[in-house]
C-alpha cells in the first residue's frame, strides 16, 4: 500500500474512534440523531462552518478535532448522495 493510503487508514481510524467515543454517545447513532433530517448540501454547509473557524479557535487541540469532523460530514454528504441514487 502506498503512504498516502496508510496515511489514510491512520486518519480514517481516529475519525472512526471520534464517531464512536464522542458524536453517537452525545448525538445518538444513524436513525435516531439530528443528522438522518440533514441534506447533502447541509452536511456540506457544516464542512464550511469548521473550515471558517480553522486556526481562529483559541481551544488546544480544536483544529485537529474539527478536521475530524469535516471528514465525519464528508463521508455522511457522500452516503446522502448515494441514497439518493
């Protein structure tokens, strides 16, 4: 596997534990949360919103987390697009 894969698998793994270990015990899980109303273009207006604060955040650590995020938001607007197919 190439670098830019492991890289990929390492990044994809610390999204998965943030799903996990903080957005479904805080949000709830796909069927019963907040984002099964969201859109695609919702999804993508989140990505947006994190992106405008990057590097503005004075809390340790927020960027990481809201890098994070945006790759949550990313995949659930790719999944919206898919169910519509």
């Amino acid at each position: 596997m190439s670098s830019r894969g492991d890289d990929w698998l390492d990044f994809s793994k610390k999204v998965s534990d943030h799903i996990e270990n903080y957005t479904v015990p805080q949000y709830g899980d796909k069927g019963n949360d907040e984002a099964d109303e969201f859109t695609a273009e919702d999804c993508v207006k989140h990505i947006k919103r994190y992106i405008a604060r990057h590097a503005k955040n004075s809390r340790p650590d927020q960027d990481e987390l809201d890098l994070l995020k945006i790759a949550h938001y990313a995949q659930m607007a790719h999944t919206k697009l898919q169910e519509q197919k």
